[in-house]
DNA sequence: CGCGGGGTTGAACATTCTCAAGAACTGTGG
DNA sequence: CCACAGTTCTTGAGAATGTTCAACCCCGCG
C-alpha cells in the first residue's frame, strides 16, 4: 500500500490508523453468521485505515491485491472514460466493499476510489481472505451471494442505460431510491450531486436539470430543493 | 422445471436426456483441479438436458433454482427493456455458466435464455450446488473468481457503452474480437448476425451497417463479407 | 424462380450534447 | 451577520448524433 504515486494533490492518508479496529468488521454482511471466536479472528487479520475527504483509496492502474470495506463515511467508485469523462460507478456506504477482483488474480484497479467524507475502511489483502473463504465455507457462500446480486443489478443496469432514453434511467433512479431508503413520505433526497448524478446515469448535468423539470411539469414529481424531491405519481413515472 | 407456460411458441424440449452424462462438467472452469472422485460425484449431481435450436432454456418472470452449464452448443440470453426492444446480454459458450443468481436467492429470471443451435447444457439445482460448495471450498473459491471476473466485464462494458459513442462501442468490440478468438491474419467473423450485434451494442442494425461502412471509408476495416471483416489498422480503431 | 430474411441506403425527425451565461447555494473570514 | 469566492445548478440556442420508417438489394433455399 506503499503509494509512490506523483499526484499534486492529494494521497492516502498516512495515518494507517488503529490495527484490528473493532466495529470494522461488524457491520458487513458477508461476514454474519459467524461465531465470536470467529469474528476475533477476523478482526486480527484485518487493518484499518482512516481516509479524510478527498482522500484517494487507489487509483486506476495501480496495483490491486486489498479487500476494502467501508465502516463508516461514503467511498465513490468512479472510471474514467476513453473520451476522458468521469463516470460514476457507485457510492460504498458502511458494510459494503470493493476491490473483489483483487481477490482472485494479479490485477490492475481500473477504477478510482475517493473518500466523499471522512471515512474509516477496513483493509484485508488478498492472501488471508483466501485463507478465511477456504476455513469458513459460510463466508465464501455469502461473498458469492453478494457477487451474484452484483452482476445481477450490473446486468440490469447496462441494459437499462444502453438503450433507454435519459427521461426513463432517471425515472427508474427515482423510484429506486424510494424502495432503498424506506421513506414514509414519498420524499426522497439525492445521494449525490446532480453533476454526480449526471455522471452515474450516463448524460450531463444539463439534461438532468432540464428533465427533472420535465416531470415536473407534468406533475410526477415535485422539486423543493436542489437535493430533495418529492415523489407525486410513482406509477406514472414508471410509464415515463 | 416443469413449464406451464402458455406461450404457442415452443417449449423445452421434453427429452431431458440421459442422466449424469459423461462429459458435461468436465468442460467447466470451475470445476478444474478437482480429484477424479469428486469429479465422479459432481457428475451424478448434475443431469443434462438437451436442446434443439430456436428452444427456450428459461423464461423472464420464471422461478430460477438452477445452474445452467452449456457443454456443447450456444445459447443467447437477452433481456426485453421497458420500451419493449430485445437486447442481447451475452452469448454462453461450451463451457460458461448461467443462472447464477439462482444459487443463492429465492428470485425470479429477468431474461431470456435460448439456444442458438441444438444444444447440450447440464443442470444443477440451488440445493445441489450448495452442498457442493460448502464440501469444496476450492469451488467456491473458483466461482467467486468467475464472478468477480464478469462483475468487472459488466461493469468495464457499462461504462463504456453508457457514455461512448456507437462508433467507439462498435471499435472496441472488433478490438476485443481480435483478441478472443487467436486470430493469425487479424480477420474477424462476426459471431452474430448484425441484428443481434446491434442489440448487443444497444443501437440498431441500421447504424452498425453505417458505422461500418464509415469505419471502411476511413481506411481501419475491410468489409470481406457480410460476417467477415479484417482489420487493417487497430491501432486506428482504439482511437475512435 | 419467387419468397423471405438479413442487410443497406436515404431523408426526416427526435434526443441529447455542447458551449455560454447567469442564478442560486455553501462555506469562510471579517 | 454579511459579503465574497467557488461551486453547483439552471436555462437557452445551435450542433451533433442516432433513430425511425420506407424502399430496395442481395442471397440462400424451397
């Protein structure tokens, strides 16, 4: 994890943190299920790491043989387009993980990774990850698990985006973040920037503000700040 | 498996097959490096199911617990989106898998799976294969590498082709053509009619057949046939 | 020889992007 | 508490990119 990197902005923190923090682990679901003595061990074979905002976790092209997962703050995912556009591929929130390809072969990271806040991730390389899946079957299952949902909302992702039209990938973005956040009102507050949202659904910030306006106009949803939107007419947007 | 759909199409084929065939496992990644009897044991897990083209493997909206192995044949899997067009998800192989997340999760098809030619796949079901995996770790191991493997290929088109422009999807596909199949002379056959193609690449046959031609103009492609096509300049193409 | 499906081409149309300018918001320091 | 700076957001107009629809071609096949 040494970054010999030449960036004039910003790296890891170098404050590698507490060894074996202890909520690290605690709060992933891949590891649930598991006995006491077993989460201990876990806990020893993992490290800890502290990223203030703006921190770079890794960056593309880098070296990839780490497991991180996210106890606390919001990482986001993002590539860099041939046509040298940043796209967004997601925000870690606590429990969730990445670096899954690093797991299992030699690799290049061909994403960056950016602490959106201050943000505490648990680190755990590849070789005792390996150890771990192979003496507790339980976890490999519930990793595969994990993986398998993954593809499956990539897949579904990919085919939304490919060819629907911009109106429908925000509509369907809508109504997700209903079911996600259990929201009594049907009110709603976007995760991220509209120029992150931009980035995420594949189009511009422009078109994003221009087609929020849209639905608007035509009664679906109601806008009462930049971030918060509320959700008039889910099956009409649906249809959209 | 037992279908009671209603659609005046066609169906499964009902000749399930013989059971345990020989060489249906032998083929799969996964299952490499495994002792002879575990390989014996796997067999008789497994049973085989034999395609005619034009069949449906399974449907959109089914109940999905099973592994699906192609051993010999092709078979398309495709989704319809909202708007009602088809798009092709992948071509599976003698040799890969499907129905991944059938392994883990109570959870209903969101595609289309149909055999391209008359096809053999071996089936296991959810039970089986956790069994399995809990036995064999190294199974797991192998199939969490997989899945990992086509996250990140998911993951790597979707950002490519939410934001790319149809001309640089179609480039990198040539690009990445030349590379699966070990080509000597750098022609290419298609493996797809340019309908499916442009399904795959989330425009229309239309545009393929333009971009194409454009591509040809500009001195990176030779059109030899409708399906063949050699690249002259590949280096050109990673440019688009 | 005629039929049918894929493939190609053209022209009108729809969608989205780009660029540019201005408005609204956020956080900071006085 | 206010003013300022730096963002982010919105709006407009023109340009680029792709889609649609319709006609036509080509080729394999009965």
């Amino acid at each position: 994890m040494n970054h010999e990197t030449s960036s004039p902005k910003e790296q890891h923190t170098k404050n590698a943190g507490h060894h074996s923090s202890m909520n690290c682990v605690s709060k992933v679901p891949i590891f649930n299920h598991l006995s006491p003595e077993q989460m201990t061990e876990i806990k020893e074979l993992s490290q800890s790491l502290v990223l203030e905002k703006g921190d770079t976790l890794y960056r593309s092209g880098e070296e990839s043989d780490t497991l991180y997962i996210v106890n606390s703050g919001r990482i986001r995912i993002y590539r860099i387009t041939e046509s040298g556009k940043e796209r967004l591929l997601k925000i870690l929130h606590s429990g969730e993980f990445t670096g899954e390809m690093a797991l299992f072969t030699e690799s290049l990271h061909e994403s960056y990774a950016e602490a959106m806040e201050k943000t505490v991730v648990c680190t755990i390389t590849r070789k005792k990850f390996h150890e771990l899946l192979l003496k507790y079957p339980t976890i490999a299952l519930a990793t595969l698990h994990e993986l398998a949902y993954r593809l499956k909302s990539a897949e579904a992702q990919a085919t939304r985006f490919v060819t629907a039209k911009v109106e429908s990938r925000i509509a369907s973005f809508l109504i997700e973040s209903i079911n996600d956040a259990d929201n009594p009102s049907s009110e709603i507050v976007l995760p991220m920037s509209k120029k992150d949202l931009a980035s995420y659904l594949g189009t511009t910030p422009e078109t994003i503000s221009r087609k929020l306006s849209q639905l608007e106009d035509e009664g679906l949803i109601l806008q009462k700040s930049s971030r918060r939107i509320k959700i008039l007419d889910a099956e009409g947007l649906k249809n959209v």
